[in-house]
C-alpha cells in the first residue's frame, strides 16, 4: 500500500504590517524629523559659544544680551502660537460649515477673501491694521491672523471635499447623525490634510512675526531692526540666525503633530 502523505503547511513569511509611528515613518521623513532638532540644538549652543567669546561693543551687548534675546524669543513664540490658535478657531470651524448644504455655494468668495489677505503685502497689512486699531501685541495677533488664515481654510475644506462619500453613507446608513459622521468619520479622515494646513500657517507665521515690531508687538524683529539702524552686522547676522532657528523648531513641532495626528492606516 502506498503512503499517504498530508502536505505540510508552509509557514507564512508575510510580516504583519507595522502600526503606530513607527508604521507611518519613511526615510525621509525619519530623516528631517530627527535631524531637525540636531541642527537647531547645535545653532543654539554655537550662538552660546559665540555670545561668550566675542568681543562686543555697548550697542551689541545691549542688543544681544540674554535678558533681552530672551524677552524676545518668549515674545515671538507668543505672536506665533496665539496667532495659530486664532487661525484654528477661525478657519476649521468656517472650513466645516462651507461644505455644509447651501453653504458651499459661498466657498469660492470666502476663499477669494482669504486669498486677497494673504496676497497683501504683509508689512503693509501689518501697518494697516495698527493705523485702524492701535499699535501693540494684540493688533499685531490679529493681522498675523488675517495673514495666515488662508491654508488652514483651504485644507479644511478640500480635506472634507476628499473624503470617499460611500464611507459617509456608511455612517448615515447605520443611523449615525449628521454630526456624529462629521465628528467620527470625516474630520478624523481630514485630519492629516488640515494639519499640513496648520503647518504652513506656523511657518507663515514665525517668519511674518519679525515685522510685528513695526507695530511694538514684539518678537525677534527688534533685534534685526536695531542691528540694521545702527549698522551692526553681527546683531542683524545672529538676529535673522536666531529667527531661522526658531522657525526651523515651529515647522518640525507642526510635523510631529501633522504625523501624530494622522489616523491609522491612512
């Protein structure tokens, strides 16, 4: 009698996909996420350095001393990040309602208006503002707020726009209502394209807040301003190094978040 042989399974050699942040990291954005922080740690430590061997004069050590670069950062942060919260609360929840019923048909026009804000000369708009309302910190919020809507507006609504509408039905088909959808399945579909708005504005805005010092708003721009009046070029030099440090460290926190918040398997 012949043997009768059973095939032996063969083992599976797929691997199971990788889930979490690890899954959703490629090569080069492993790369800018990490080394971010390297070069802006060693930019600060070589401003260090510098600060505490280099022979200054009165001007540059009154303009470059750590009380008032300090007060200055501290300033510049404040002018970014109030100004990024306005823009959320403004343009995700204006965003959400034009793509609602009637409501989109005004899309365009809002969007045209968001456009012709931030196509304006952004010193200019600045100036304006101030001529209107009064110089300070929270005008300078304002018109920084107006400048950066515009990404945050647009990704919200072409996110919304991008979402499969059989998914949507899904939800509606199971007796989901209109608001649990939009909270459950399209805003968390959405969510990776408004992010990537939310960045650009944080980057608009860390570069356009050196201007706010036209206005006695604060920030980094007063160093650069003092170093260009009185022609002292290692103020205007570490002014405009210490401005590209600080938005070299906005732009890599809006990507960590713009990945964090990125549903799984999206």
């Amino acid at each position: 009698m012949s043997e009768v042989t059973t095939p032996v399974e063969e083992k599976s050699t797929t691997k199971p996909a990788r889930t979490g942040l690890a899954g959703r990291l490629n090569a080069e954005a492993a790369i800018v996420l990490f080394a971010i922080p390297v070069i802006v740690v060693l930019g600060f430590v070589t401003y260090v350095i510098w600060r505490n061997t280099a022979e200054l004069d009165s001007v540059e050590e009154s303009a470059l001393g750590w009380g008032t670069i300090g007060n200055q950062i501290w300033e510049h942060v404040q002018l970014t990040f109030v100004s990024a919260f306005l823009v959320v609360v403004v343009a995700v929840p204006l965003g959400i309602l034009l793509t609602r019923g009637r409501a989109r048909a005004a899309a365009p026009i809002v969007v045209g208006f968001a456009n012709a804000g931030q196509a304006a000369p952004s010193v200019g708009l600045i100036v304006l503002f101030a001529m209107w309302l009064q110089p300070g910190f929270e005008t300078a919020v304002f018109a920084l707020t107006v400048y950066a809507i515009l990404p945050v507006l647009r990704n919200t609504i072409v996110g919304l726009q991008g979402v499969d509408r059989t998914l949507v039905e899904a939800g509606r088909g199971v007796g989901m209502t209109a608001a649990s959808v939009l909270l459950r399945i399209e805003l968390p579909l959405a969510l990776p394209v408004i992010m990537a708005g939310v960045r650009t504005a944080l980057v608009l805005l860390v570069g356009t807040a050196t201007l706010a010092t036209f206005i006695n708003g604060g920030g980094l721009g007063a160093t650069l301003q003092a170093g260009i009046a009185l022609l002292r070029y290692p103020v205007i030099v570490w002014g405009a190094v210490l401005v590209a440090l600080l938005a070299l460290l906005i732009e890599w926190l809006g990507r960590v978040l713009e990945l964090v918040s990125q549903p799984k398997g999206v």
